[in-house]
C-alpha cells in the first residue's frame, strides 16, 4: 500500500519546502516512485502543469525531483494573495473565486473533499507520496477546518515530523511550544522532528536537541547544517528572494513589486557569472549604471502600478530610458509599460481605468478568462527558439504588438517599441532556455555560459547528498504509513 508522511514547520519560512525536495530527491534515488503533495498553498509564484493548471512554484521544484511533470493534484488548493486582506482560490489548478481572508474559513469543508480527492489519487499512482505542511500547526487560531495542517495530517491519517528553524533562534521554544499549545490527539500524530538550517558546529547543540527530545518524548531525526545552495532552486516565497546576485558586467535592476508574481523568471539570470542582478525595493532607486530594468509579473497590476509610483521608480524608468537602457516587461510588468490597463470588471480590484507608464504603444484590458498554457516560440530579434509559459488574465493590443517579441505558432505575441529598446511579453520562464537565454545576453553585449537545467538538478542531487549524510531519512522515510 502505497505510504506517507507530512513536514510540518514549527513557523513560517522553516525550509520545509526544501526538506520535502530533498526527501523526494532521497526517495527516487533509493527506487521509489514519489510523488510530493501540499493540501494548501499561498504564494504568487505559481508553475503551469501538465494537466493545464497551476500550483505552487515550491511543488513544481519538488515534482522535479521526482523526476515527475507538475500536475495540479500535487497542490489542489493554492491561494494567491490579491490585496492584504483578499486572495485568488485556485481549485485543482482552476480559478474557483476571490475571497476575503474573514470569509475563506467558510470554503474550507467543501475545498477538504477536493484535497483528499487530490491526495488519493496520487496515492493511487505512486509508493510513497510526501506532503508539505503550510505555516505551522501551532497556529492553532487556525486549527478549526483546517486542511493545510493537522486538519490534514489527521483526516488523511498521515504521520508528522515538524521542522524547526535554529537559524532564526528560539528553536527549542519553536519545537517545544508547539506541542504544548497543540491538541493532545494532534499531537499525537507527529512522530518526531528535525533541526533546520544550523551554522557552524553542530554538536555545540547537543544538549539542546536531547532537551527537546526529553521535554516532548517526540524522536530527533538529525541537526541539518545551512544548505547555502539553495539559492541555486526557484523560490517560492517572496521573502527568499536577495538583493543582490553576481558580479558581471552586465547590470540588470528588476522592481520589487508589492504584489509581484513569478519572480522565479530571474532565477536562471542570477546564476550566469556575466550578469549583475540587483532587486530594487521599496524606497530605493534604479541603479544609474543598469543596462536592463525588468519589470516583473504582478497579481495586482493596477495596484501595483500605483505602488511603483508611490516608489517614484516611473521617474527613475523615464530617465533610464532617456539614457538609452532596456526595459523587459513580463506579464503584468508588460501590462504597466503601455499607456493604460482598464478593469471594467473589477476582476483584479475596484473597477476602473489606470495610466500606465507609456513606454510601449499598447493598451490592456482585463478580462475574466486566465490564460495557463505551456509554451514553445521563437525570439523575434535573434532568432532563438524560446520555452515558457503563460499564466495571466487581460488582453493587450496596439501598434507595438505588430513588432512582436517573439511568435508563438507564427502567431505574434508581445510588443516591441520602434527603436527596439523596450520590449513586452507574456511569457514566463523564457531564461531556462540556455539557447535563448545567450542570444538574449548577447544582444546585451554579454555572454551565457551556465546550464539551468543542469545545475537544478544538479543541486537537488546535493540535497539529498546534504540530508542522507546529517540526517536519518531511512528513519524518516520508515515513519511513513
């Protein structure tokens, strides 16, 4: 019968979505066929499945490490923050509704039957499947029809090891005080715990862990030392992402937008030794030596564009243009380059009309239908064939678009201005091409030289190198039922 286990996280941001690809990475490895699943995810960084759906970005990686294409059962309920109190309900890959963080509760019982749905179908296809907690069970405020957590754990009857966090401190409180604030038969379904991104000598934290270990009765499966390149794997939340990557020559400045989705697109950027990525945040400037300014994806467009004026980056945009820099945009930061994104639905937000910045000859109108669709095209400028995907709601249209970024079954798809400096697109993940991603470089006066696909994986096979040598994963992989 095929078996399970859940990593569960003593708080936010513990690293379990990397202990989760590193276990599938292990359990591949040791001829398993492995499947990871999340019950419920939040993030705006989200991957198109094979099935014509989206998940998290975190299960996409994970499946990868499976050696599996992303399929939405793998992360049947994602949630995708539109305001501070207001989220985007994707269901099994489809958008179900936007609902108000007071009023999500209410789904919870009926979005339940498509977890386990979800969750035993996977069951169905594979011997072992590995599943991610979301936040921390400890949150118990939230334990009423919880499917994220414990609500999960039990109603699926899958056992728990909670992972705990030393890097930011506290972590026997972490450890320790989520069991006295669980209930007693939540808790009775954690069968025991790991120590997460430790520094330095472990066994100056010996009596720390044999304290947890007396004060909880829960078995210690390892202390993990810091695992530093994890920054080589797409993130998933945005608190992960840097500021600054590299050292080249070649200076590219992306905005930090308050909202922004799908940030993994500068992922295999960061990596090549030519380029100099900077993440501009709120209150800084655009570097006055950048080359490239990227504009990023949003899942608040309209609000977003607002919050890059509140920034004064549209001031800073102008001047790097009169200078003669680049601008990509992706997806919404397409949208804001042209000269207005209209909303007469209020799909993203209240209903109305915004400015955008008028960089590029086009107009966007939001429209319900979401576009999740895998794409193969070819670069309008260099030829090169590009790989990537679309996962965006509106239509844009104007006089630009009849120079395309690129074609898409020799249709056009995307804007370029007419001196060819400012450029637009929908397409997601074009930099993993290593092909486009050199022309692309090259048309920049740099040079690529790294293999993205090749270096994911690998550094996933480093994990599971990393965690079989501090870790008990045969324990941990024999908690499993």
């Amino acid at each position: 019968m095929t078996r399970a286990l859940m990593i569960q996280g003593a708080g936010s941001n513990v690293g379990k979505s990397l202990l989760v690809a590193g276990l599938c990475r292990v359990a591949k490895r040791r001829g398993l066929s492995v499947a990871p699943f999340k019950p419920q995810n939040m993030s705006n960084n989200a991957a198109v499945t094979v099935d014509g759906g989206e998940i998290g970005r975190a299960q996409a990686l994970q499946a990868l490490a499976c050696g599996l294409e992303p399929h939405t059962d793998m992360n049947p309920v994602l949630l995708k923050p539109e305001t501070d109190t207001g989220a985007q309900v994707v269901v099994q890959g489809k958008r179900l509704t936007t609902v108000r963080a007071r009023d999500y509760s209410a789904l919870k019982p009926q979005l339940l039957l498509s977890v386990l749905d979800s969750f035993n179908r996977l069951k169905a296809a594979h011997d072992i499947i590995i599943v991610e907690g979301a936040g921390s069970p400890a949150e118990v405020n939230l334990r009423k029809d919880d499917i994220a957590n414990m609500g999960f754990a039990r109603a699926a009857n899958v056992p728990v090891i909670l992972a705990g966090d030393i890097d930011r401190g506290g972590v026997i409180a972490q450890i320790v005080g989520t069991q006295a604030v669980l209930d007693p038969e939540d808790a009775k379904m954690i069968a025991g715990f790991v120590i997460n991104k430790f520094r330095g000598d472990p066994t100056l934290f010996d009596d720390g862990y044999r304290l947890i270990e007396t004060l909880t009765g829960w078995c210690g499966f390892g202390v993990l030392p810091y695992f530093p390149q994890a920054a080589k794997l797409p993130a998933e939340d945005a608190l992960d992402i840097g500021d600054a990557t590299g050292g080249g020559p070649l200076k590219i400045a992306c905005l930090v937008l308050s909202r922004i989705a799908n940030f993994d697109d500068l992922d295999p950027l960061k990596l090549e030794p030519s380029v100099s990525l900077t993440m501009v945040r709120a209150g800084e400037t655009i570097p006055g030596d950048t080359r490239l300014v990227i504009l990023p994806g949003s899942k608040s467009t309209r609000g977003d564009l607002a919050y890059l004026r509140e920034q004064g980056w549209d001031i800073d945009l102008a001047a790097h243009v009169r200078r003669g820099g680049h601008v990509l945009g992706i997806c919404g930061g397409y949208q804001m380059l042209g000269h207005s994104i209209t909303d007469p639905d209020g799909i993203e937000g209240p209903a109305g009309e915004t400015p955008g910045l008028g960089h590029l000859d086009v107009t966007t109108v939001m429209t319900p239908d979401k576009s999740l669709t895998r794409i193969e095209a070819v670069h309008a400028a260099t030829g090169a064939n590009m790989n990537g995907y679309e996962i965006h709601i509106g239509k844009t249209q104007g006089p630009a678009c009849s120079r395309p970024f690129a074609t898409v079954a020799g249709m056009p798809e995307g804007a370029t201005s007419a001196d060819g400096r400012i450029v637009g697109s929908y397409l997601h993940g074009m930099f993993t091409g290593d092909d486009f991603r050199a022309a692309f470089l090259a048309h920049l006066g740099a040079s690529a030289s790294t293999s993205y696909g090749a270096a994911v994986e690998t550094t996933l096979d480093a994990l599971a190198d990393h965690m079989e040598a501090n870790l008990d994963v045969a324990g941990m992989l024999s908690v499993a039922r």
